[in-house]
C-alpha cells in the first residue's frame, strides 16, 4: 500500500479533501475544455453538465475495469432487452451510488454554487412511459449493486412520449425533446453499428454443398449505431451499461442527387432512416403507425443481438455453440419478443446451424417476464403486414409452429381445439401473429411478476402452455431500488433510518425491519410524523407552483399517481370525492377529516375514455376547490406530467395511497410499493402485488375492500348489470347524476355523458359494483386518520415490511432462478 493510500485509509477527512480537490478541479476542467464558456456566460445548467460529465469519468473508470473483469473471468452476463428504461434525473443517483454527495456539495459550494440548484437543471430522459419502464431501469440499478454483470437494450428516442399539458383540464399532449441540449451522460459508439433489413423478401438456394440456404433480400436497409449510458452500482465497483440504439441511414448524404439540384432527395434515406428511433411509442391506431412500432422493435432487438453475438466472436472469444453459457437474454414483456425469429435467422442462415442445434441455443438462451393479464396488451401483429416487413421472420415462425404443434399434438393427442389455442398464428378476426405465444414459445423461463399474476397466468392467459411445460414457469415478484425511492426521494426519512437502525438497510431492505422495535416509542413516531409533514409541505409548494391550487399539510393526503386507465380506476376515486362533496352539501353542519386528493399520470393520446377521466378529475377540482363550503374538508389537484422527477416529491408525501385496480386486472404494480416504502398507507383490493404487500404488512395495516378476482369473474358470468347497483344505492345514483347533469362541466351533460352512460350500461371494470364496499372502506380511512398515534404506528409498519419489495431480492431471483449469473467483484 503506498504512503497515499494509506492515509486515505486511515484518515476519512483527508479522503473526503482529496475527493473534494478532485471534483472542484474535474468540473472546473470540463467547464473549460468541454462546455468552453467564459466564467461571465456560466449558469447553472453549465455547472449541471461539467459535473456531470466529471462523475461520468469516475463511473467509466468503473466501467472499464468492470468489462476487463467479466471478460476474464469468462462471466455469464444478462442483457435485458426492453423497449422502455424510465431512468430519471441521473447525477443525484449516481453521486449516491459513488458516495460523493457530501463531496460534491462541498466542490461546488467552493465554486460558488448550490447543488440542489444544479441538480434542477437535469432534464429526464424521455426513454420510457410507466411502470414497464422504471422497473427496468430499478433492474439495471440492482444489477450492478449486487455486481451482476449486465448489458440493458433498448431505443435512443429522440423524443419522448410527450409532454403532458392541461388546458381547460383536458390532457394536451406536447413534444418531449428531452435532448435539446445534449444528454452528458451517453457515450456515442459510431464504431458499433449494425445493419438492419426491412422488407423486400426471402431467397431460397443451394450452397456449394447443396445445402437449401436462405438469404434475405431487403427491401430497405438501415444502420443501427450505439450509445453506452454507464449504470453504476451502490457502494461497489461494478458500472453496467444501458445500450441505446439509434437508427441512421447507409449513407446519409446523396451527393449525385445534391449535385443535379434535387436538394430533398439528398437527405430523403437520412431523414426516412431516423424517424424509426425519434418517438416512443407512436401512435398505433393508423396501420402506418402499426408498421413504424414493429419495425422499432425489430431494429433494437436485431441491434441487440448482433452485439452480443459480437461480444461472444471478438471479444469472449467463445463459439455461438456456448451463447446460452454467457449469455441470458431477457424479454421484458412482449415488445422484444422478435428476438426469438431474429436469433433464429443469425443462427441459421448467417452462421449456417442446424435448426435443431440453433433452436436449444435460441430457447436455452431466452427468457420471457410477462406484466400483463389484458389480452389487448398481448401483442398480436396483422399477418399480411407483419410478411411484408419481415418475411424471413415469418417463414421462421411458420417452421417453429409447425414443429411446436407437432409437439402439441404428441403431447395432447386428439386435442384439435388445444392446437388452435396454442398456435402462433391467430385466426381470431383476421390471422395474426401471437408475439406472446412466440416469447412463451422460444424460451426456457416464463415468469409473472407477483404471486397472484403469475397463478393467473397459469390458470387463464397462458394455461395451455402451463399444462405442457409447467417446469418452465415461475414467479418473480417485481421490486424497486430502496437507492433512488427512499434515499434520493426522502432525505429525510433516510436520516431518521440511518440514525435508527444504521445504514446498512440500503442494501439489505430486509434491515428495515428493526423498525418494529421502535413502534411503541412515543419521541420516534413524532419524528416519523415530523419526516412526513416535511414532504408534504414539499409537495404542497410543488403543487401551488404548478398548478396554482393551496393544499393544506395537515390533511390526509390521498394520493393516486399512475398510468390513466379504465382498469386502474381513477375514476372510481372520483366518485368518492363527489359522494364526500355531495354530502357535504346536503348537510352543511357536517365536518369530516380534511383531505387532499392528488393525481397524476398520461392518458395514451387515443385512449378517449381516459382522457375523459383526467376531464372529470379536473372539473370536479374547479368545482370543489373553489367553493367555500367545501373547500376547507376538500381539495383535488392533478399534477401535470408525472414523471420520476416529480414522483420523488409525491411518494415520500402520501399518507394514503390508492391501488384500487379491478382485481385480476393489475400484473404487479410498483408505484404501490414505493408508496409502502415511504410509509403510506394502503387502500386496495386483492390485485397484483397488493396481495404480498397486505401479507407482509399485516391485514391490519391495510384498508382492503372490494371483490377478489375469483368473485370478479363470477359477478361477469352471472351477468353484471350495472343498473342493479344504482337501483340500490342512493347516493352513488346522485353522484353519477351530478356528473351527468352539467354540476361539474358548467352546465353541459355532453361533455361528461360518454362517461356516465359507459358506468351506466357496460361498466367493464366494475367499477359500481365495488362503489359502496370502497367507500366504506374510505370511511374507515377518516376513522384511523383521527387516531394520528395509531395511525403513525401502522406507517412505521408498512415501512418496516416493505423489505420483501426491493429490486434487489428481485434481482437475486432472477439471477438464481432463471439467469444463472453470478457476481463478479471489481477491484477499483
């Protein structure tokens, strides 16, 4: 050990000085050589992006050493391949996960600026929607902490999904161009790039050994080009890499076309080329848009696998015979699930495999997470469209189906009905291809992602290919990284923790139960309830700054921040706050606990009846809040583009969260997690992951109500008429009659009747038949808030049994369950 380092051991102040040193000299450089503006044009955002760029450095040091290391010791690594990665703001997450917070507070402070000034200049990164996306992200986090080596791919979107307005409180979608100025934290690899095929067709021949070959002959031809994100994990030396493909053409300038004046024509395959990888998620309603999402998933896949097969070829030096030893491949649900043709086509006809050795390798190697149970997010793609664009995928899949119903029929002899369910191609209302079934097909490991999805994946979406290869299923329920949820989003609680029970619960989740001895002390719930009042005044300035509307942190803060969709219920909320409005108005000497209803999420731009969700939420807030009868018990605010960004003001703030899903309809969820591991309170029915989360926390410490999955299905057999329940419950008629008659849309019964005749006549998500059981339970609710002690004894239990929830058991799991990868220790 060198006289330095010896030092730095024994003397943390002198590390901590060096680190400082460090730091204030790298941004102090970058600002100069890398921003190059003079010290009178530098701003904030300037500083965000020298430092930034100054942590990138520390964290590719980290990754170098981390591929060397894997590399030689020949480690098994996994590539999870998903079309979204909600990463979020990333400098304050990656200072945590190096430790240097305090250091670089300290280095900027000596520069003459205020890291939380700087960090508000982070733009998000518009690389995902939902839950399907920040799961991925809390993936590669814990990857890396638990130094699994790991490779993420996905799609450099150049914009967004969109940004979300509210004009008149109606959703108005806006560009998201998330990289306007730059993203410092990707490194552009112009020298990793790959071609990608698209229509044109397949050509059957003979090779000099009269072997029948098949070459693609594309109609277009595209260039896929990498840039690496560094994904560094907690305390350790591991940094992993999201690569991000983003598409370009061939040749990119037509000079003969330029020369002859034809100007557009010369950057025409430029421009067409780029538009694979400039949105999330385009609009799929057009078949135009159809064509533009598969082709999407097509190019980052085919990228995808090309690069790992790369890696194994010059860089692991191991044959493709060997790919299911280095390599575990995972699809994040069915939008990857190409792969499964695209690995088949490589192994085939580029590597000229037998079909038989190419098929163990394929379905060896692949493993497939399904996160729904809705059959119209099983994606199916028409059969004419999906030839034309991929004709020797096609071919592929009708070879897999022949010999996978061949198995089919050796295994369930007689069963013809069995062979049409199970087939890859459905006949349903026009043949198209079952992606779901392919991915279910094509891998080794299906897994759900809670213990009550993954039972119903078993029983229901995909029973068939249960009952033929039940070794092949599993569960894994979902996790979320305890790094960025808790002790980025809540510093103040991470403080009360680590002076509680020590700080190594970051990494072992399980820690937090030592919680439970300090229920019972009278100075530690008031603390627990000061760390709480704290946020929610956060939250309540965030709130009024971006929606002008006063909320009050002495109320309940009832909180429901998610996608907007039918089957997640918002409107189900909606109706308990009229109900709350409406007896309030017909009593006016009655006083109830004060609450704050908070909302947010996106409604897809087509998605008609949740647009008109987010319509009434914000119409019954105009009403609510401005009238002074109600206004001192009610208040209702919808935050506009909910994001991870602002999600780290509202999870820490809740005191009562809402996961009111229909049950049977919600895969896992993990916005119900984060909210459990910042001591909110739970109000939910026996659906996802809310079942594992009322087993830990106790029946007790959660307000449950509604009708169970099995009961779901019941009530749709019997034949669920809607009608019944408003005959028989007078208040829920008054409030859809309040609804219906113009009280929140100044007198207009059109603007809100699409809505009200849907719960009225269809219903599809039951919405009335849970009404009276949630708003009874709602009731409760008010009962246990007038208990603050009570009350804050069961938010201390919902945190100190949310261990089971961490993205690093999910992790574990996968890795020892499915993947097969081990960690790697890196010597920094």
């Amino acid at each position: 050990m060198t006289d330095i380092a010896e030092n730095l051991v024994h003397n943390p102040t002198a590390s901590h000085t060096r680190t400082v040193d460090d730091l204030r000299q790298a941004v102090s450089d970058h600002l100069r050589y890398s921003i190059g503006r003079p010290a009178a044009a530098l701003r904030p955002e300037h500083y965000y992006q020298a430092l930034s760029l100054a942590v990138r450095d520390r964290m590719q040091d980290n990754r170098s050493a981390s591929t060397q290391t894997s590399l030689d010791a020949g480690a098994k690594v996994t590539c999870y391949l998903s079309a979204e990665f909600l990463m979020g703001p990333q400098l304050g997450n990656n200072l945590l996960n190096l430790e240097i917070e305090t250091e670089a507070r300290t280095a900027l402070a000596e520069l003459g600026q205020d890291l939380d000034v700087v960090l508000a200049c982070e733009v998000e990164p518009g690389l995902g929607n939902g839950g399907l996306g920040r799961l991925a992200a809390c993936y590669l986090d814990s990857l890396a902490t638990l130094e699994r080596p790991a490779i993420g791919y996905g799609i450099r979107y150049e914009f967004g999904i969109f940004k979300q307005e509210l004009h008149d409180g109606w959703q108005v979608e806006k560009t998201d161009n998330w990289l306007v100025n730059g993203n410092p934290w990707e490194i552009p690899k112009p020298d990793v790039n790959y071609l990608v095929y698209w229509g044109g067709f397949a050509q059957h021949y003979l090779d000099e050994g009269g072997v029948d070959r098949v070459r693609w002959v594309p109609g277009r031809v595209l260039k896929g080009v990498a840039y690496d994100t560094p994904i560094q994990g907690y305390g350790v030396h591991t940094c992993n890499v999201l690569t991000l493909w983003s598409a370009r053409a061939v040749e990119s300038f037509a000079l003969d076309a330029f020369n002859t004046g034809d100007y557009y024509k010369a950057v025409e395959d430029e421009v067409t080329s780029e538009t694979v990888t400039k949105v999330l998620y385009p609009n799929d309603e057009p078949e135009a848009g159809k064509r533009l999402r598969l082709l999407q998933q097509y190019f980052f896949v085919s990228c995808s696998l090309q690069h790992v097969l790369h890696i194994m070829d010059d860089l692991a030096d191991k044959s493709v015979h060997h790919l299911p030893e280095q390599f575990a491949l995972q699809l994040n649900d069915t939008h990857p699930s190409i792969g499964v043709a695209e690995l088949m086509r490589l192994l085939v006809d580029e590597r000229h495999l037998d079909w038989d050795e190419a098929w163990t390798i394929t379905v060896a190697t692949f493993g497939y997470t399904n996160h729904t149970l809705l059959p119209e997010a099983l994606e199916k793609w028409p059969l004419e469209m999906f030839g034309e664009s991929l004709p020797r995928h096609l071919e592929i899949i009708y070879e897999i189906n022949r010999r996978f119903l061949d198995e089919v029929m050796d295994t369930f002899p007689g069963d013809t009905d069995r062979l049409r369910r199970m087939s890859l191609i459905g006949e349903d209302g026009g043949k198209t291809v079952r992606m779901a079934h392919l991915a279910t097909v094509g891998s080794h490991a299906i897994n759900g992602v809670a213990a009550l999805h993954s039972d119903l994946l078993k029983s229901s979406t995909l029973k068939d290919f249960y009952e033929m290869w039940p070794e092949r299923f599993s569960n894994k329920t979902n996790g979320v990284t305890p790094r960025r949820f808790l002790a980025l989003s809540n510093p103040g609680l991470r403080g009360l923790l680590d002076r509680t029970i020590g700080e190594g619960w970051l990494t072992d989740l399980d820690r937090l139960r030592g919680l439970e001895a300090f229920v019972d002390d009278a100075e530690f719930r008031r603390q627990w309830r000061d760390v709480k009042v704290a946020n929610k005044a956060r939250l309540a300035e965030f709130v009024l700054s971006s929606t002008g509307i006063e909320l009050n942190p002495n109320s309940l803060f009832d909180i429901q921040v998610k996608r907007i969709h039918e089957y997640k219920r918002q409107h189900l909320s909606v109706l308990h706050i009229i109900a709350l409005y409406h007896r309030l108005k017909s009593n006016p000497g009655l006083v109830i606990p004060p609450r704050s209803f908070i909302f947010g999420g996106k409604a897809a731009p087509g998605y008609f009846m949740a647009k008109r969700i987010i319509k009434l939420i914000n119409a019954v807030g105009e009403t609510v809040n401005a009238d002074s009868e109600v206004n001192q018990f009610l208040k209702v605010a919808f935050v506009p583009n909910f994001s991870v960004q602002n999600a780290a003001l509202i999870y820490p703030a809740a005191n009562l969260s809402e996961q009111i899903s229909t049950a049977g309809k919600e895969a896992s969820g993990t916005g119900n997690m984060k909210f459990m591991l910042n001591g909110a309170l739970t109000i939910g029915t026996l659906d996802g992951a809310n079942v594992e989360m009322r087993e830990e926390a106790g029946a007790e410490n959660f307000f449950l109500f509604g009708l169970t999955e099995s009961e779901v299905e019941q009530v749709k057999r019997d034949g669920y008429r809607p009608a019944e329940y408003i005959e028989r419950d007078a208040e829920l008629g008054a409030v859809l009659e309040l609804i219906a008659g113009g009280t929140f849309s100044h007198g207009d019964p059109e603007v809100f009747r699409p809505l009200v005749d849907n719960l009225r006549y269809d219903d599809p998500f039951l919405v009335l038949a849970d009404y009276r059981s949630y708003v009874e339970c709602q009731g409760q609710v008010s009962d246990r808030w007038l208990d603050q002690e009570a009350w804050t004894r069961m938010s201390i239990l919902n945190t100190a049994r949310s261990g089971k929830f961490s993205s690093d058991r999910a992790i574990a799991e996968y890795c020892e369950g499915i993947w097969g990868v081990g960690p790697v220790s890196v010597r920094g």
